[in-house]
C-alpha cells in the first residue's frame, strides 16, 4: 500500500515517531497488528507543486 500525505507544516519528532510506529505495526514481515503489507509513506508539503492541484479529503481522525 502506498501513502501520500499532504502536509501544511513541519512535523514534529514526536508525530515522526507516532507514525513510523504505527506503520511499522502493519507494514512488512514484523508486522504485528493486523494483515502485514508492505506500507510505502511519501510526504510533502501541500503547497508544492505537484500536489496542490490534488482534492484532498477531510480529516480522518
């Protein structure tokens, strides 16, 4: 499965480290929770070229 975030600022260590963790759950072979996939995670910023022209959808939290 492959991810892509749209951010509108930096992140912190702290929210670096909560998703690593939470990827690192389902992602690949030491998968722990749930069926284990390889996870792919791309980021940038949403106002970068390339992806300020995607419809982003709401809040999933």
């Amino acid at each position: 499965m492959d991810v892509l975030v749209a951010l509108t600022r930096r992140t912190t260590e702290r929210e670096r480290r909560a998703l690593t963790d939470a990827l690192l759950a389902v992602s690949g072979r030491r998968a722990y929770e749930g069926p284990a996939r390889p996870v792919g995670l791309s980021h940038s910023r949403g106002d970068q070229e390339g992806v300020s022209g995607l419809k982003l959808p709401g809040s999933f939290s």
